[in-house]
C-alpha cells in the first residue's frame, strides 16, 4: 500500500515528487517508492521531510508509534530491579510463591537457596495439590558447562550442589504436573517464573549467581522482556532430559 499521508502532506505544502528529493538530496524515484510502496526513509531523512512538509514524523509514518508503545510496554513491565539475588526480600520470593496459582517455572544450575531457605520442597508439593503446573530446569551435574561454571566461579561444589537439589525435590516427581528435567546448556540466566511474574538472575563471568542482578518483571501486554525469558526457558527444556538420580 502507498503513503497516502505523505502525499497528502506534500500536496498540501505544494511540494512535487521532484522538489522534494532535490531538497533531501535524494533520488525522485526515492520519494517515489516512499509514496507507492510505503517505503519508510532513515530516521535523519524521515525528520528533514517532517520538517520540510510541517508535519511529525510519527503522522507520516505512524507505524513508529507501535515501536514507542511496544519500548513502553516492555518499560512498564519491569517491577523492581535488586543489585544482588542475596538483596531480593525473602518475603518476596514467599509471595511470588504464594500467589502462583497455573504455573511455576524454574531453570537454574542448582538453585540450592531454594530448597535451603524458601522450604521449595514443600512449595511444590502444595502447588501441585492445588492444580498447578510445575516444570524445573536444573544443571546435569556432569555436564561440562557445568563444569566449567565451578571454576569460572571459583565454586568447586557447584556440580554436586545440582545433584543435591534434585535429591531434595526427587520426592516430588512422582506428583501431578511436576517435571524435572536436567540440562546441559550455558546458563545466562537463572529464570525464576510465577503465573505472570517472573524474578531474572543475570549471570556475569567469575561472579556467583547470588552477588548478580535480579529483575523483576510482571508480564504486560505489549511488552516483550517477559516473553523474550521465557522464550529462552523454553529453548532450554526442549533440549533437557527426564531427570536421573
């Protein structure tokens, strides 16, 4: 479809296909596939047309609008943002738990806190009672990123920190609409997901996952960084295998 807007607008200011792309410095049949196939100029030739036609941008093309509100959306969906995964309240992670209903997601290396001090075990059982679905990603102890993660680091007891949790949550398996599978990937990210929030532990070389960079998002329509780390848990469980002890 044309750019029925921008000829309008050239027509209005008495502005021909030709005067234009003289005063833009551009080719006429650049102006042309800008009318006629709804081409869209770079962003400095998009605000000298804005200027020379008196009109914005975003009237012209107003598909830059959808970009706007998807950045916004996205914006709107980060809650809080912690310097540390050993600064994010208890109290909130309690309260994420507390209120999943549908789904909890966790993918992790070993993810031993949780089991330690947020009684996870018990988390898990509850919700699968209750009807939710519950899919958990831990490390493959043997795995060589795994492996290569301890030295990185400096945390020798990381591979055997895996095979703990999954003997701590083993007396879950069993359970309705509990999954546990163990991967061997890189870990990025720990992704921590309950129903519509989800609590990312970026992951840095050389520094434990505690002393990283927590989010906090809240899934918001339009918005992408929800989906965008959740894509990622997806891609890591396609890959995983059912869980061995």
């Amino acid at each position: 479809m044309g750019n029925e807007r921008l000829r309008g607008a050239m027509a209005s200011a008495e502005i021909s296909k030709n005067s234009l792309a003289e005063k833009l410095d551009v080719g006429p049949k650049t102006v042309e596939r800008w009318l006629t196939q709804d081409r869209r100029p770079h962003p400095g030739i998009r605000l000298k047309v804005a200027r020379i036609l008196g009109c914005e941008e975003t009237y012209l093309w107003p598909e830059l609008l959808a970009g706007a509100r998807s950045s916004a959306a996205s914006l709107s969906e980060i809650v809080q943002i912690w310097p540390t995964r050993s600064e994010v309240p208890h109290d909130v992670w309690r309260s994420l738990m507390r209120q999943a209903s549908e789904n909890i997601e966790v993918l992790v290396y070993a993810g031993g806190f949780l089991v330690e001090s947020l009684d996870f075990v018990n988390v898990v059982r509850e919700k699968s009672k209750a009807g939710a679905e519950i899919r958990i990603l831990l490390g493959e102890s043997d795995s060589a990123n795994v492996r290569a993660r301890a030295r990185e680091e400096g945390l020798p007891s990381l591979p055997q920190r895996c095979h703990s949790t999954l003997e701590y949550l083993w007396e879950t398996v069993q359970l309705p609409r509990v999954n546990i599978r163990t991967h061997h990937t890189v870990l990025y990210n720990s992704i921590y997901r309950f129903d519509e929030s989800m609590l990312v532990n970026t992951h840095s070389y050389g520094a434990y996952a505690a002393k990283s960079p927590v989010q906090h998002l809240q899934q918001v329509q339009g918005g992408h960084l929800f989906s965008y780390y959740h894509d990622s848990f997806e891609a890591v469980w396609a890959t995983a295998e059912p869980a061995v002890l």
